[in-house]
C-alpha cells in the first residue's frame, strides 16, 4: 500500500514536470508568430515642397516622427517615401504631422499658422511643370537665393 502511495506521488512529480517543460515550449512559438506577421509598410506622401530648403526641413523631421523606419524625398516630385510599422503610426497620420510643418500631404492642406512661418519661397506653391526650385519668384527668393531661401535653385527666369 506504501508502495502504491509512492508510485502515485512520483507520478504526480512527472507530470507537472511534463506540464512546466510544455509551457516552456509553447511560450517561443507563440511569439515567432508574432514577429512573422510583419507591421512594417510603406506610404508614398505628394507634399508641395518647392527647394532644398523645403527637403532639408522634411529630413530634419520626418524621419523622427513615431512609427517611422525609412524615409526618402524626391526634390522633383515633392513626393515622400515613408516606411513605417502600423503598430505605433497610419499615414492618416503622418499627414498630419507633415501638414504641422507647413506643406500639403495629399488631400491633408498644410496647416495655415506653420505654413505662414516657412521662408517666403517655400510658401508658394510650384506650378504643375514647372522644375524644382523657386525660380520664377522674385519676391521670395529676393537677391536670387541670397537670402530668405538659401537652398532655393534660383536663376530661373
Ligand atoms: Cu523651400
């Protein structure tokens, strides 16, 4: 009878050992499956950046938003390349964030008190055609890119 109480005991210590040793191993797998569902995703954002000005701005900020991994800008488009992970931001919102700094993101228009702080030429907006820079604006670009815009490509009359 003391020998069956042992037998039973010992059974007892086998099998919440087999039970600790499952968990364990359950544990990883649930989180590889996790890392395998990727969050990271791509947006590409139409801005109305006109000059270098407007892009070193972009860069100085963009790629620090939350959420963003990569970052890329086409002076010639105006148009932004933004990767991202979904978990921590949407490009709902990073057109927010850009319309905060003064320009357009698609349909999102820049917000009118940032906008009104930006050099003179980078508040105009640049003509469908018409090359990167701020050429074209006088006003602005006094001095041709001397001052107000250092970065804009000036000379183009
Ligand atoms: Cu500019």
């Amino acid at each position: 009878m003391k020998k069956l109480a042992i037998l039973i005991f010992a059974a007892l210590i086998g099998f919440s050992a087999a039970a600790q040793n499952a968990k364990v191993t359950t544990a990883p797998s649930s989180n590889s499956k996790a890392v395998a569902t990727s969050t990271i995703q791509k947006v590409v954002i139409q801005t109305n950046g006109v000059c270098s000005k407007c892009e070193a701005l972009f860069k100085e900020n963009v790629p620090f938003f939350k959420g963003v991994k990569d970052y890329a800008y086409d002076p010639k488009t105006a148009k932004m390349t933004i990767t991202y992970d979904s978990k921590k931001t949407n490009p709902d919102l990073l057109r927010q964030q850009i319309s905060k700094l003064g320009y357009n993101a698609d349909d999102v228009k820049a917000d009118p008190a940032a906008r009104a702080k930006l050099p003179a030429c980078c508040q105009v907006d640049k003509k469908p055609g018409q090359e990167a820079g701020c050429g074209h604006n006088h006003g602005g670009c006094s001095g041709h890119g001397n001052s107000g815009c250092g970065g804009c490509n000036g000379h183009k009359h």
